[in-house]
C-alpha cells in the first residue's frame, strides 16, 4: 500500500512542479532540466543498488548501459 500511495505522491508532485518550471524557464528548458535530473537520480539509485548487493549491477553491465 504504501508503495501505491507514494508513487501517487510523487506523480502529483511531478506535474506541479513540472506545470511551475515551464512558466518560469520556458517548455524546452524545462523539459530538458527535468529529464537530466531524472537520469541522475536513476544513475544514483542504480549505482546504489549494485553497490548495496555487492556486485557490479544488476544485470551485466546494466548501469553502462543505462548511461
């Protein structure tokens, strides 16, 4: 439950901050800003995964490839 709830959370979150970004920057710097927060902070979970588990990713070579 609490998964559900906070990925509804967050999804709220996303485009209120998504909706006030894009009046301040614009819709393409907006936009392009938000995409490379998301992908650092996929990078950073992914890293973490793999060095909570001991081995090198999740699956081989899977933080390479998502970069």
């Amino acid at each position: 439950m609490l998964p559900a709830v906070l990925a509804s959370l967050l999804f709220a979150f996303s485009a209120v901050v998504s909706q006030r970004a894009s009046r301040i920057f614009g819709a393409v710097p907006a936009n392009f800003y938000r995409l490379c927060i998301a992908c650092l902070v996929l990078g950073l979970v992914t890293l973490a995964v793999d060095a909570s588990r001991g081995v090198t990713s999740l699956h081989d070579g899977i933080f390479q490839r998502f970069f």
